[in-house]
C-alpha cells in the first residue's frame, strides 16, 4: 500500500509540472498595521489598557504586589512633535522618529480605598521595513499624594506600557488584532 501512494504522489508530481500548474506561495503582507501614525495611534490606545493590564498580571505572578495597578483608559493623543537638537538622544532617536503623547488614567487598590493615577507618556515610534517599531518611552507617574509634585519623567521602555506598546505593534504586524 505504501509504494503505490508513493507511486501515485509521484506521478501527480510530474503531472503537475508537466502542465505548468503551481501552486502560489502564500505569502504574508507586509503589514498589517495601518501606515498613517494617527489610526495606528488610534487602535493602539484603544487596546493598550487590556496589554497593560495583562503585563501587570504577570508581573504580578512573580511578585507579590500589594496594592495592585490596572490601567483603566489610554487616550487624549498629542502628535505635535518637540523639537529635538542633535546632542539630544543621538544614539537612540533617528530623525523618522514619530512622537505621541497620550495619557493613562490608573487605579491602585487598597484594602479601603482607591486611588485614580493620571499618567502621561511620551512615545517614540519608528517605521522599519517589518513594520512599526517602538524606539523608547518616558513616562511621567503621578505621585499618589495630590499635594506632591509631580514626579521627573522616567524612561520606561522596559516598564508596563512599554511592554504592552510593544507587544501590541507585534500582534499588529502579526495580522492578530481585531
């Protein structure tokens, strides 16, 4: 039985060629992330707190935080770049770099109380050849006193949003997202 179906997907083989049918490679687009920044900017700050969330969630499982954070909004984006002089950032910001701005409202839980955080986020973005690609993020956190001042901005590419921000651009070049 095995030589004949060896035989048979031979011969259909040589048929195949003979008469010039082929099969097309399935190939995959390029992209599937939106090339204009404000739509992707726009379906990327929709999803972003479910990505954060799901980031804290994992952080979480490795250590045991007490007052949890979840990211309830992202939203309110800013496309107006700040002008960056050539000293600033050369090792790390390329001049197609796209900047947003966007803010995050948090909530952290405590046995007796929450407490709403509003966050905001400077986000530097690059268009490669694979795609849209995060170059780095600063996040300014605010303090959980209203009186304090708020605090420095910080560079939080390896924190929550950078993560999440980075894990949505690849389900996005992955054709995943709804």
């Amino acid at each position: 039985m095995g030589k004949n179906l060896s035989r048979i997907s031979r011969y259909l083989g040589v048929l195949l060629v003979i008469f010039g049918i082929n099969f097309p490679a399935v190939s995959r687009p390029l992209s599937s992330c939106p090339e204009d920044l404000n739509l992707l900017v726009d379906r990327l700050l929709s999803d972003l707190p479910g990505y954060a969330n799901r980031v804290i969630t994992r952080s979480q499982i490795d250590q045991k935080l007490s007052t949890p954070v979840f990211v309830i909004i992202a939203g309110r984006p800013e496309f107006a770049p700040l002008p960056l002089t050539a000293s600033q950032y050369s090792g790390q910001i390329a001049d197609d770099t796209q900047q947003v701005f966007f803010t995050t409202l948090e909530r952290q839980y405590s046995k007796n109380r929450s407490v709403s955080l509003q966050n905001y986020h400077w986000l530097f973005l690059t268009k490669t050849g694979e795609g849209w690609r995060l170059v780095t993020v600063y996040s300014q956190l605010a303090s959980l006193e209203p009186a304090q001042v708020p605090l420095p901005p910080l560079e939080t590419s390896q924190g929550t949003i950078g993560q999440a921000v980075r894990l949505w651009l690849r389900d996005c070049e992955a054709g995943t997202l709804r």
